[in-house]
C-alpha cells in the first residue's frame, strides 16, 4: 500500500485536501469517487528530505518570475480533471482559484473567469494574458473548443508542458555543478591576487631582491586588479550590456544563433533541442487539430534559434503549395533519414503527430546523452584550468622565494 496526497471537491463545491493509503493511483481515484469527491490532483505522498529542497527551490524561484511555468503546468492538468469529471468550465476555474497558492496567478485565474462569465471563450480570456499563456497554448484550447474535446486537449496539452519542463529542469540541473565550479575557482582566484600577492609583493619590495619574470608579471597584475577593480568591473559590465542590446536586434540574433550553430560540440546540441522542441510542438498541436499550416507558424515562433526558425518558411511554403511535410524537411539538413522516414511513414498512415512525438521523444534522448557526455568533460576540464592557475601562482611565488637564497647577507 501506498500513500497518496489529494486535493478534490466536495459535494458542496468546497476544495479539500488529504492523504490516503491505496495500492495504486487508480485504487486513490476510486476511493474519492466513493466519497463522492471529484478528484483534482492526486500524487504520491513526499516525505523525503530531497524532495523537500527540490520543492523548495521551485517555490523560491517562481518568488521571482512572477508566474512559473509549473504553475501553468499544474493548472492545465488540474483544469483537464475537472472538465474530464464534466464540471462546467466556469465552476472550473472557480475551484482552482481556490487550488492556486500565488496571488499572482489567482489573479490571473480570476481575470479569466471574469471574460468567461462575461460571454468569452475560454481561448479568448486566456489570449489577455500572453505572458503567461502563448499563442501556442491558446491555439491548443481554440482547437478543443472548435472540436468539442476541450478536455482531451488540455489533457494532451498538460502532458506536452510537464515533457517540456522536464526537459528545461534537465538542462538546467546539468550546469549546476559545472556552474559552482567556475564560481568556486573565480573567487578563489580573486582573492588569493588581491589579498595573498600583494603581501609578498611588499616583502619583495624592501628586499630590493630580483624575482623571477612570471612573478613580475602575476605581482604587476595583481596590483592593477586590486586598483583599477571597479574599471574592469564597469568594463565588463559595459561589454555585457553592450552584447545583450546586440543580441535583443535582429541582426544580432540572427548572428548569434549562427555563432552557436558553428561551435564544434554546442552546435550539435542545439540542432537536437530545436529539433526535438520543433517535433513535439508540432506532433502535439497536429494531434490536435489544429491545421498544419496554422501549426508550422506557431511553430517557428517557439524556435529559440532564429536561424533554423528562417528556414521553417521555406518549409511552411512549400507545404502551401501542396508538398508532404517530409520533403522539404528532408532538404533542411537537420533531420537524420531515419527521422524523415518516420514522418513520411506518418503521412501516409495519417498518424503525422504521433510519428513527430516520437521523432522529438528520440531527440531529447540524445540531446540528454549530449549533455550528460559535455558535462562530463566540462568537469574534469574546469578542475584542470583552475588547478593549471593556482598552480602558476603558486609556483610564481615559491620560485621567488628559493631565489631568496641567493641573496648576499
């Protein structure tokens, strides 16, 4: 037996919460249901210390990003159970109002259960808040609307949210550790050139005593670090601003991308997430409903890289023209054969979105296997360099204090 955590509605519409013993989720689901409660979300119980921190995390930085991505996620699978019971949409949104635990997002909730009320589509009360709802995810609830599966939509869009946050978590958990070690190592750097050298220095100084060449040079450097800091530090800051203005232009992103796709080993890497972002995004919205044509456009505009969302217009042409999706993808060079010939296999069946959701599936797979494999060279390589200036440093002094012995008394 397991414990399960729940969060439901009672028979007077009020939300509760609470934990029971079941063999299995569906064994949870039933209970509820016995007792007359409409399931909203039910998970296994977290009791464990790391499971706490991860949580924790989680809380602290939606504190800082307004609404969180996992908050949308949430709310999607909470609203797909409700609707999937046959709670009417408005009811709906009343009760995870009450389920929301930012302020933020209850606001945001409430907004849309406002328009709704007031005679809106759920899609177009959802398009008022685009920095928390795309044009991806509204496109999705007006294609469920259209079609009469509202439910089945917002069940298959949960899905693609948690796969897609799963992903970024990945990526992002991947270079924390690399992260630390180039925090660790710049700061130890720092303070043994402003605080430990300029020590010796004064020793050498009043020895009048000549030292090696490498220890000139670290001694000369660490003395125009420790005066001109805030001059190197306002340069930096400048040449940062500078490129982040750079690259906020087209012609600066367009170029950057570009940079990124050249480099050796990150090149590769980011083929994989666009291609994998490209597939499933468009495999889901397909599965969907949503026209294919009306579909590429949303896609390109969730291309991160610019360069490979340009050639997704020749795609999106063609396609107009009357052309298979697999050709003239097949002639954009990032697709492997293998890819193009699931996708033709999923024209020619009519199971085109499932065909992509595995493509992107295969894709994040070996994207992850790219990372796990950069991450671990990143590690080893970042402890070489750091040991390789430490060990400079230190070698630069010691060589300067033997020649100490040479010295006529």
């Amino acid at each position: 037996m397991a414990t399960y955590s729940y969060k439901a509605t009672n028979p007077a519409g009020k939300v509760v919460t609470g934990q029971l013993e079941a063999a299995e989720e569906r064994e949870a689901v039933a209970a509820l249901q016995g007792m007359r409660y409409i399931p909203i979300r039910i998970t296994a119980a977290k009791g464990s210390r790391a499971a706490l921190d991860v949580d924790l995390s989680k809380r602290l930085a939606s504190v800082f990003t307004g609404v969180s991505s996992k908050e949308v996620v949430v709310f999607t699978q909470d609203l797909s159970t409700l609707l999937e019971a046959g709670v009417p949409v408005d009811r709906a949104l009343a009760i995870l109002i009450d389920v929301a635990e930012k302020d933020r997002f209850k606001e945001v909730v409430r907004d849309v259960l406002k328009n709704v009320q007031g005679g809106s589509y759920l899609s177009a009360a959802l398009a008022r808040h685009p920095r928390v709802f795309s044009p991806f995810y509204v496109s999705m609830v007006r294609a469920g609307e259209a079609g009469g599966v509202l439910d089945d939509i917002l069940k298959r869009l949960g899905a693609f949210l948690e796969s897609s946050q799963d992903f970024k978590d990945y990526l992002k958990s991947a270079m924390v550790y690399p992260l630390f070690l180039v925090f660790v190592g710049g700061v130890s750097i720092i303070v043994l050139l402003t605080f430990v050298l300029p020590k010796f220095s004064v020793i050498f100084s009043d020895m009048q005593q000549a030292i090696p060449a490498s220890t000139k040079l670290l001694l000369r450097f660490s003395a125009l670090l420790k005066t001109s800091w805030p001059v190197i530090l306002g340069g930096l800051g400048g040449a940062y601003y500078l490129l982040k203005r750079y690259a906020r232009t087209p012609a600066g992103s367009l170029a950057l991308d570009r940079q990124k796709l050249r480099l050796p080993v990150v090149g590769g890497l980011v083929r994989k997430i666009e291609v994998a972002r490209f597939s499933r995004t468009l495999g889901t919205l397909v599965q969907s409903g949503v026209p294919i044509l009306q579909a590429l456009n949303l896609v390109r505009e969730i291309i991160g890289n610019r360069v490979i969302a340009g050639t997704l217009g020749n795609v999106h042409n063609r396609v107009k023209e009357g052309e298979k999706l697999s050709r003239p993808l097949g002639e954009l060079d990032l697709f492997p054969s293998l890819a193009i010939q699931m996708i033709t296999v999923g024209e020619e069946t009519g199971r085109l979105g499932e065909m992509l959701v595995r493509v992107a599936e295969n894709y994040e797979k070996a994207a992850r296997e790219t990372i796990k494999r950069l991450v671990g060279f990143l590690e080893p390589a970042m402890i070489l360099g750091m040991g390789v200036v430490v060990g400079f440093i230190v070698i630069s002094m010691m060589m300067a204090i033997f020649s100490m012995n040479e010295m006529p008394f």
